[in-house]
C-alpha cells in the first residue's frame, strides 16, 4: 500500500539561505530545524532541505512515495531496474527511507512512518 507523494527533500549547499527561502516561500516556520535537517509542513506537504543531500548522489529534489513496507517497495523497484543510492535508513523515531535513481537518473525516495513499521 502507498498514500503518495508527500515529501519532497532538496538537497542544499547552505541550509541557512534555503531556510530563509522556503520560510518565505511557503509561510510557515520548520517543524523540524537541525543542522542535518530542516522541515516544513504546508498544504499537506512535507518539504524538506538536507544539507548532506549531494553528498549522498541526490542531483535535485527527491519525491518520497509514502509507504507502508518500504523494503518491499525497495526490492520491487530494484527489480524494476532502479539502482539503490541509499539503502533503507532509519532517521529517527522509526521513520525509515531509501531512495533509488531509474534508468534515466530521476531520483525516486520511498518513506515508511514508524507506525506501519
């Protein structure tokens, strides 16, 4: 099962401007501020800046399909022919990601919430 597309991160060089940028683009402050991590919530969407982004292959924003077992939808893209640029990865309170690049190297980010876990 999937609810869709939530979450979009971006990776970003300063987290201080892009802060500033989508606090004004979106009008609201970060739920989540830390230097690994900052996150909005707006309109129903989680958008989200990671600082360490480029470091971990995310050439642009990366979309996260919300699931409910993220391996299994990990192992069915990889079947699918994506290549794994980051392996399932729990980032606190048992939210779990991974995200993959298709054949065309479009960034595809798979997010489980701790309570389908």
């Amino acid at each position: 099962m999937k609810t869709g597309l939530q979450t979009v991160v971006h990776p970003v060089k300063d987290l201080v401007r892009a802060k500033a940028l989508f606090r004004a683009l979106l009008e609201v402050e970060p739920y989540a501020d830390e230097s690994y991590y900052v996150g909005f919530r707006s309109a129903g969407q989680d958008v989200g800046l990671d600082p360490h982004g480029h470091a971990r292959g995310m050439t642009g924003p990366v979309p996260y399909w919300h699931v409910a077992d993220v391996r299994t939808w990990l192992a069915a893209l990889v079947e699918a022919g994506a290549e794994v640029l980051q392996d399932v990865q729990d980032v606190g309170g048992g939210k779990l990601i991974a995200f993959v690049k298709d054949a065309d190297g479009n960034l595809v980010g798979l997010t489980q919430d701790p309570a389908a876990s």
